[in-house]
C-alpha cells in the first residue's frame, strides 16, 4: 500500500464550513454555516428531518452575514421560531449591525423546493451606536428579545417584529453584563445571567428571574443562584432552561463542577433547589460567546451533554436522579437543542469531521452528517491519544497527542499547541489543522493546561494569578513527557498559538529552554498594554489571570514576554489582524521589533481585513503554510 500524500493547507482549511446553532423546527432541521472560502461569512441552511441526502436550502443568501458583535466575540446572531407553516428567521448582519427579518412558507410540505419567503428581508433595528445580539422570539407579544451593549453597559431590549428601522425599547439595565436570556413556556417568565466586573462569567454570575406583564415589562426581578464577585464562595451558572411544568433548571458549578439543578417554582421566590444528578462531571463550557447550549427539554425528558476529563457524552437525565447513556459514537459535542422526541447536537469524534448529529431519542436511531466530505481516509488520521502528565505544581494535568503518520521515534519533531482563552479547552475532534502535521511527520500535543474547562473548578482555578507561570510549565511539560518517552526529539519542539495561547507561547519561549521555535497570531505580548487597551468584555480578565490592576504592575511586567524579550532566543513568525480590537496590532509591532533587535530570524504578516481570529480561507491558508516552511527551515528539517 503506497504512503497517503500529505495533507495540503487547502484541504485542511479552505474547504470545510463551521456549523454552529443547529435548531429543531417541526420535521426540518435548521443550522448556521461559517463559509471560509467566502471570506468567513455565515449564512441559515435548512432541509428536512433526516433527509441526509436531501440538498440543504440557504435561507439568507449573500450578502447577508450572520454576525454579531456583541463583546467583539458576538453569538446568538439568529433567532427562529415556528408558527404554523411559516418559519420566522431573525437574525443581526454583519454589514450594519442591525436586526433583520424575514418569513418563510411552506414548512409543512417537507420538500425545500416548496419553502417560498414571503417577502424581501426587513430591517427591523435602526443603525446605532450598539451592538445586539443573543436573542430570542417571543411568540405571545410578537417581538425579539436580546441583549444590546451600549455605552459601557448591557441591556435588555425588545423589538417589535415586523416593523422597520426601530430603536431597541430598553427593559432593563444590568448593573455591567447581561446574557443568555430564556422565556418559559407560557411566555409569563424570563430567566437570565448577569455578572460584574472583575468577574468573568465562568467566575462568578447570578441566575436572575422575572414575571412579564401582559405589556412585556419585567416585574419582580429576583436573584436564584450563584454569586456576585465578592462572594466568599465564587459560583458560576450556565444557561437557564424552562421546562413546560414551569420549573427552572440551570448548570451551577458551587459542588466543584458544573451540575445541572431545578428549581420548581421560581415565581414563588423560594429557592429550594433540587441537586438530582451529582457527578464528577462537566455540564457548561466557558461563555465566551452567545447561543451556546448544553442542555435541552425534548418534550418529555431532560437531555445533557456531559464533559468527563476531556471527552463529552449524551445523556438522559431523568426526574427521579437516573442518568441513561445515549448511545453514539461522537465525543467532541456543541450546541445540543431538542424538541418532540428529537434531538441535534454538532458532533465530531476523532476520526469523522465536525457535522449535524440527529437523534430519534424514541428508537436511538441516529444519522451523522459530516460538514463535507472526508478529506483523509481513516488510516491516514492520526487519532487522539490521551496524555497525563505531571504539570505545575506537580499536579496531574492531560493533554491530548497525536502521533505522526508511521509512529513517533527520538527523532520526530513535536508541536506543541497552546489553546486561546486561556479559559477554554483543547477538545478530540477531528481536527485537519492538526492533521497537515501528523502526515507531515510531525507529532502534535494540544494541552490542557492549568485553567482549562471541561476537569472541574479546582482545575479551571488553577490558573488564577498563575497566567504566564501554570500554562508555561504544563507546556514545558508535555513536550518533555514525550521526550523523556522516546517520542520526540529535545532539539526539534517548535510552539503556536493564537491570541491568549500565542502569550502561552511567547512565555513559554521567554521563560523556559524546551522550544526552538514559536509561531503566535493575534498574541498577546505585553499584559500591561492589555490591561488598559483592551474591549470591555475582558476588561478586567487579567485580575484573575495575573493580580489586581494597576496595583500589582509588577507582576504584569514580570510576566510580559516584551518586557523580557532578550530572554527569547529562538525565531518566531507572527500573524496579526489589522482589525484587532482584542490585541491590538501595536502590541504584535513592538514585539516583533524587540526580537528583531536582538537579532533573531522574525517575521510578521498582517491582514488589512482580518480581525481577532480569522476567517478567511485563504488568510488561514497562508498562516499555516508560512508557519510549516518557517518551522522547517528553522529546525533544519
């Protein structure tokens, strides 16, 4: 059998879209599509219940953009809800950050050809100096419900559907962050959560609740779980769920770890919550963005995606405390949403790329649908291997390895990978990023260092005040787990990463010996520059990460790689958006310009379009292939 060929930059990523927001509607499943060979946009596709083989219809054709901006990340672009036959689709576009909508007929005939709009699309927000996003329908007062960033401050809005160019009516005010709005079922309660500054929503936030007034006003609002920033308790909550009874349930992290709870009776005022389904186990992820979704009602039962140690699961969770494993053979799992015995979840595994998975939760049945074909055949995949180690502070940290295509010896390159957030996690699905490596010979080790999600509060905490320090050493320390096991070479580990992993990686080369190269985009560099310049949204981030500021800058320089860039001695390439509000581009110049003084082997590349975290195919195209010849000729590969 001849050797595969090695996977192109092209193929890896410039063909496949992103799926994100997967929704039931009656016998018709509809999904967003992130298209990066056009340019990142992100358009609504929908097709029928199953019908795998059926061509999917777009719904909102160029030059509609599906995004928002909402905390420059954004989320929860679309809202959709079902009346009768007629799809209503809202959603914010990109090119003026206003409202839209439109509806669409002929839902009830299962064919998409017969899907028909019933005009063209109507802008229903005015232009303004906000951002909206993370909305629903409410169906009983005919509006869209969400959340608008305005003047330093997020509030709940509402805006007439069906009427043009209207000014966003505020309903309520939160004191600084506001999100993941949910209407019960008879559209009398809302439910949302809110946190304060300097807490980052996986720190601290409340689960808070009102009654609507016929008029859609909010009344008696009560704070339900969690805590403000100075509580001596640090809890988190994760996206309130109604279910039909009228009970609340949400995911809470007070035992340790992100379990979901119930609450019978929220409008009584009495908090007397139900804890059924104890676990060692993770039920939320960070909320970076809008929209995300880890639990779901599917008419009569409670379903969850559940994180353990890296891997995720479907379950069933029932009243009475009994957890029942839904059988499938995916374990990379987002946006879970259900709906009359049914339920679709983006899914991926190891082997088979990101795609819609269908579940007929009454028989089991389920149908995967891969976002396009594969682009490798299986003995080509160099699957996820999981990897523990002993990290920072001694304690046990994992990560997960890819081997290369043959097997790894003492003699095969290593690429490490340092992942962005800091808090997020490292997952298992296929990734073809990863892939352009391992048939290129290269071994790759994606890690969860201290900080990370998805392994429980202690784990995530660890890196409080530790940023720069805990994720160095764990990196530092993967790679030399490998080495020491006979696979890896010491003198061939070059490091990436992106935004807060490119800081991972610019400290990892400042601050330990292990690396010989390093390739950052959007990194940060200098965390007093960050402190003061970045976007609200994570404003005040680093006072967990790294101290209080401005009162401990001493620490802030102590762990900057521009402050130390004389410590650096190996070469690095750099990529940087010139829309970066996030890292804003000065700070990617500065760097750069302290390496290159020291006179080390530098290069930077910039894009004109491009901001924090990019989307066009062929901008990701060219990173990665500027980064493997810069990483070959600087390991003398």
């Amino acid at each position: 059998m001849s050797r595969p060929q090695p996977l192109s930059a092209r193929t890896a990523l410039g063909r496949l879209p992103v799926l994100k927001s997967p929704r039931i509607l009656g016998n018709w499943v509809l999904w967003l599509e992130q298209r990066p060979h056009e340019k990142g946009r992100t358009t609504a596709m929908i097709r029928p219940w199953l019908q795998t083989d059926a061509t999917a219809r777009e719904l909102t054709a160029a030059p509609a953009n599906l995004r928002c901006r909402i905390h420059e990340y954004g989320g929860g672009a679309m809202a959709v809800a079902l009346m009768g036959d007629a799809l209503l689709l809202t959603w914010i576009d990109d090119g003026d950050g206003c409202l839209w909508q439109q509806t669409w007929h002929g839902l009830g005939s299962e064919d998409c050809s017969a899907l028909k709009a019933e005009a063209q699309p109507i802008r229903i927000s005015a232009p303004g100096a906000w951002a909206l996003g993370g909305g629903l329908i409410d169906q009983t007062r005919l509006r869209w419900l969400g959340v608008m960033e305005c003047n330093g401050r997020d509030q709940l809005v509402s805006v007439a559907l069906s009427q043009s160019d209207q000014h966003p009516q505020v309903l309520h005010t939160a004191d600084d962050f506001f999100g993941y709005p949910a209407l019960s079922a008879d559209g009398n309660q809302l439910a949302w959560v809110e946190w304060r500054q300097p807490a980052m929503p996986w720190d601290a936030s409340e689960l808070r609740c009102a009654c609507l007034s016929p008029e859609g006003q909010l009344m008696r609002v009560q704070t339900l779980a969690g805590s403000r920033p100075e509580a001596k308790q640090a809890i988190s909550v994760f996206q309130p769920l109604w279910q039909p009874d009228g009970s609340l349930v949400v995911a809470e992290d007070s035992s340790g770890w992100w379990n979901l709870m119930r609450l019978a009776d929220p409008a009584s005022g009495k908090r007397h919550w139900e804890r059924p389904w104890p676990m060692q186990a993770e039920t939320a992820m960070p909320q970076w963005v809008f929209g995300m979704s880890t639990s779901a009602w599917d008419g009569e039962q409670l379903l969850a995606a559940i994180c353990s140690e890296g891997r995720w699961e479907l379950k069933q969770l029932r009243s009475d405390g009994t957890i029942l494993n839904l059988d499938q053979p995916f374990d990379d799992l987002a946006d879970l949403h259900a709906d009359a015995g049914r339920a679709v979840v983006i899914a991926s595994n190891s082997q088979i790329g990101q795609g819609l998975l269908e579940l007929e939760l009454s028989t089991g049945d389920w149908q995967h649908t891969p976002a396009g074909e594969a682009a490798l055949p299986i003995e080509a995949i160099s699957s996820a291997e999981p990897l523990w180690f002993e990290g920072a502070g001694n304690l046990r940290t994992h990560a997960w390895y890819y081997p290369p295509l043959g097997g790894a010896s003492s003699e095969t390159p290593l690429l490490v990978k340092s992942h962005s957030g800091p808090t997020a996690m490292a997952g298992r699905g296929l990734n073809l990023g990863i892939q352009f490596w391992t048939t290129r010979g290269w071994g790759v080790v994606d890690v969860n260092y201290g900080g990370s999600t998805g392994f429980g509060r202690a784990y995530r905490d660890r890196l409080n005040s530790g940023w720069g320090v805990v994720d160095v050493q764990d990196c530092a320390a993967a790679a030399m787990a490998l080495v020491e096991d006979g696979q890896a070479h010491p003198h061939k580990i070059a490091i990436e990463g992106g935004s807060a992993g490119g800081f991972t990686t610019l400290a990892c080369l400042c601050f330990t010996d292990v690396f010989r190269a390093g390739a950052c985009r959007y990194a940060v560099s200098d965390l007093t520059s960050l402190a003061s310049e970045t976007h609200r949204f994570e404003a005040r981030y680093l006072d967990s990460l790294v101290g209080a500021w401005p009162e401990e800058r001493a620490r802030y320089e102590q762990r900057s790689p521009l402050q130390h860039a004389q410590s650096i001695r190996c070469p690095v390439i750099f990529f940087q958006g010139l829309k970066d509000k996030v890292v804003v581009p000065e700070q990617t110049e500065r760097m750069a310009a302290a390496l290159s003084s020291n006179g080390l082997p530098v290069e930077v590349q910039t894009f004109a379009e491009e901001g924090h975290g990019f989307r066009d195919s062929a901008v990701k195209v060219q990173v990665l292939e500027a980064t493997e010849r810069f990483f070959r000729r600087q390991l003398g590969l």
